[in-house]
C-alpha cells in the first residue's frame, strides 16, 4: 500500500510539523537518531542536516528511492525495515521519532516496544498522531467499516498512548493543528486519493457506484472548508515527546 501513491505530494504539505517536531527534540551534532517509518525522508533529511548521524527505515522500497534522490541523501543511512521488529541493537539511539507512521504498525505493542528497545536510557522519543475520529476519518468508516485506520486512530487516544509507551517513556504530550490546503475540492480529492497511501488504498476496494458516493461525500465535505474557493482543512495531531526511563 505505501509504496502505491506518490506520497511525497502530501509529505511536502507536512513541512511545519516536520520543522516543529524536529525543533522540539533538539538534534545536536555527534548524536544518533532514528526515523522509523521515514517514508520519502524529510525528517531524516532535516535532523542530518543538523550534524546528526541518522539512520532512516521505511517498510516500502518504493519510497526509499524517493528518498535516496532529495538533496543531501548521502548523510542518512537509509533501509528497508519493519517498525515491529528492527534489526538495531538495544540502546543504539539518542533520538528515535516517527512522524505519522509508526502509528499504522498493525501490532501496536510490539512496534512500541521497539521503540523503547532501541532508545537509548535518557534518550529522547518524538511522535507525531492524529487525533482519532478527526478530520474525515468517520467517512472513510462508512465505506470500509473494517478500515486500518480504525488501528491508527486509536494511537491518538491521550489514554492509549500512555498504556503503549508510558511504562518505557516520561511522556508530555501537546496538541497542534494541521491545515489541509488546495485550490478547490476537487483538487483536495486529486491530493489525498493520488498521495494519501490509506486513501488511494481505501478507494481501489470500492466498486465504482460506492467509489462515486465515497468521492461526493468527500468534495461535500471539502466544500465545507472552502474560503474564497480555496480548501484549507484544520486537523488535529498529538506531538508526543517523551525521555527514556
């Protein structure tokens, strides 16, 4: 599914949380990070840039080699890998963080543990998660009742979350907003059906009758969201830091 959609469209919109999430955790040269679920790399290119030697691991080949082709590349270290089983040794990192990734790990307790294992005592963890039900997430579920993202959203639970990671990690957990934005409706509808892997994924198990029900909710509810004809969609995330215990 990931390697499906030209994911890079809806990455590149991301860019302020990338900035922020990064900013919060504070790289600093001479230290090891890791970007689990990298998928086209801009967290990882932004902490190498700092100085930081970083490993990025991603489950899709197919995105890595979007990755390995932006600029400065050549200071990640990157790898096909699976968020619930790691090849890294314990203690191996200052820094572990997962922009809107590890969350979609079918086994959340075992991806979390992986998290924990590889971090190092006293380093930092960063997660990015969006808040469950939000955004159009309800009209996914009456299309696909049995959708994945039932599973992701349940990580943007400030309850769950702490029960996955809180035994391993000091937590503070924040609370942004992020701002879907396009031209038009049916611009958004390009954007997230050619870009978004659950969505492009979500679409291709519908027959074409339940495919145009799905696309006219979605426009109605972009419609919505419209200012002076352009799209721009507020949708709300946790920013989760947290020190290694």
């Amino acid at each position: 599914m990931w390697g499906d959609a030209d994911y890079d469209r809806v990455a590149l919109q991301f860019a302020p949380i990338h900035d922020d999430l990064v900013a919060r955790l504070g790289p600093s040269p001479g230290e090891r990070w890791l970007d689990v679920g990298t998928g086209t790399g801009e967290v990882a290119l932004r902490v190498a840039r700092a100085g930081v030697e970083v490993a990025a691991v991603d489950i899709s080949e197919k995105l890595l080699a979007v990755a390995r082709t932006k600029p400065d590349a050549e200071r990640v270290a990157w790898e096909l890998g699976d968020a619930e089983a790691l090849r890294f040794d314990d203690a191996s990192f200052d820094t572990v963080v997962s922009c809107f990734a590890v969350i979609f790990a079918p086994d959340q307790e075992a991806a979390s543990a992986e998290l924990a294992r590889v971090c190092k005592p006293g380093g930092r963890l960063g997660l990015t998660i969006w808040r469950p039900e939000d955004g159009p997430h309800a009209i996914y579920q009456r299309f696909v009742p049995s959708d994945a993202i039932s599973g992701a959203d349940q990580w943007g639970e400030d309850v769950h979350v702490r029960g996955l990671l809180g035994g391993a990690f000091e937590l503070e957990i924040a609370e942004g907003v992020w701002h879907l934005t396009a031209d038009s409706p049916e611009a958004a509808w390009t954007l997230m059906t050619e870009g978004a892997p659950p969505v492009k994924a979500l679409l291709a198990k519908l027959d074409p009758a339940v495919a145009a029900e799905f696309r006219a909710a979605m426009l109605e509810r972009w419609a919505g969201f419209q200012t002076e004809g352009r799209v721009d969609e507020p949708r709300r995330y946790l920013l989760v830091t947290g020190r290694r215990r």
